[in-house]
C-alpha cells in the first residue's frame, strides 16, 4: 500500500523547508547576534514541527531508509563541532532529533511497539534537543496525516501548555515563544502547489554551512 496517498496534508517538502530554514536562521541569528532576540526567537519555534513533518515525508518517499538514516547521522557529526562553538553546548544538534524522529516514524508504521521505551530513555540520557516535542509530534503527525482536523487539535492541544505556562524555558525561550510553533500549522494542513526544485542535498549541506557563517560573523563583530 502507499502511504503517500493517505497523506492529505501538504505534500510540498522544497517550499516547507525553505520556511523551515528562513525561520531557522532568523532563530538562530537572533540568538547569536541579537543578544537573544525575542521576536526573532519567537519566529524560530515555526522551524522545528515543519522539520518534523518533512520527516515523516521523507520517510515514507524514501527508496532507502538505511541510507537516509546513514546520511542524517553523518549530517549531525558534521554539523556538531560547530553547533557546539555556537550555542556553547556538547548536546546533540537537531539532525540526531531528526535521525531519531525517522527512527520513530518506522517504529509506528510498523507496530514495533518494544522499541518506544528505547527512545524515550535515549532522548534522555542524551539530552536531544527537543525531546518532548518530537515524542508528541511524530505520532501527531503519523497518525493523523489523513485528517486535517484531527491534526489540528492535536497540535493546538499539545502547544496550548506553552501558551498558557510562565514557568516553562526552553534553552531562555519563555513558554510564549515556544507557543508561536502554531504558525507552522498553516504550512503544513494548506497544500501549496508552488512549483520549487531544489537539489535535496542542498538541505543537508545548508545546515552546517549556515552555522558555521554565524559563527564567522559573530567572531568578526566581535572584534
């Protein structure tokens, strides 16, 4: 069977990302050059559910998932001594989030339920970023691909904690922020026919690459 075609949310992963890494570079310079920027940070949280969603995406198009999890987990050692220099951390960068939430999508499509402990304690014990997040997305998402409002709930609930919390901080983002993740929603339920081609390694490489130019900024402004 193909699961593409129970997918009725937006199937446009090229126009996606491109929110995705626009609202993620405005994130992270924000942080970086902006003394943490709260705005800036705000439009930040829209990067990370279109990653997750795209994930899904990606899982389910994939010719071969050994090599797309090969590919993420090369990605995320590349990109580590450089996300560590920025954002001052040994913590794992978002490709190993990403790598684990593929991991997840293939863990739910085929009932191998004995695994989900596994993630859960690794999440932990390796401090991934946005460990909650993703372990309440990615069965959002996967499960409810084929309703659109069944999505929305579900992501409006899961989010409506942050809007309502002023306890929660998330590596200094008050929970306020972190609540603007809802205008990823938007991107992701309204099927866009833009027609965007965009060699797919384009996105591996920016990841790293536009880290290590804010850290090349940063150095030289500083000076």
């Amino acid at each position: 069977m193909n699961k593409n075609n129970e997918i009725v949310t937006n199937m446009n992963t090229n126009f996606l990302k491109l929110i995705a890494i626009i609202s993620m570079v405005i994130d992270h310079m924000g942080y970086a050059l902006f003394s943490d920027n709260l705005i800036m940070r705000s439009i930040g949280r829209i990067a990370f559910p279109i990653f997750t969603y795209c994930a899904m995406i990606g899982y389910f198009r994939t010719n071969d998932l050994k090599k797309y999890i090969l590919r993420l987990f090369i990605l995320g050692l590349i990109s580590q001594p450089f996300y560590t220099i920025l954002f001052n951390t040994y913590n794992p960068n978002i490709m190993f989030t990403i790598l684990l939430e593929v991991l997840l999508y293939y863990t739910l499509d085929n009932n191998k339920w004995f695994y989900l402990p596994f993630f859960v304690i690794l999440s932990f014990l390796f401090k991934v970023d946005y460990v909650i997040t993703y372990l309440f997305l990615v069965p959002i998402f996967y499960y409810f691909r084929s309703n659109k409002f069944i999505m929305l709930l579900a992501y409006i609930t899961f989010y409506f904690n942050y809007a309502i919390s002023d306890y929660i901080y998330i590596t200094n983002i008050p929970a306020c922020a972190t609540a603007c993740a809802v205008f990823a929603l938007p991107f992701i339920l309204i099927n866009t026919k833009m027609n965007i081609k965009i060699n797919k390694y384009f996105f591996y490489f920016f990841y790293p690459m536009h880290i290590f130019i804010i850290i090349l900024i940063k150095y030289f402004t500083l000076m």
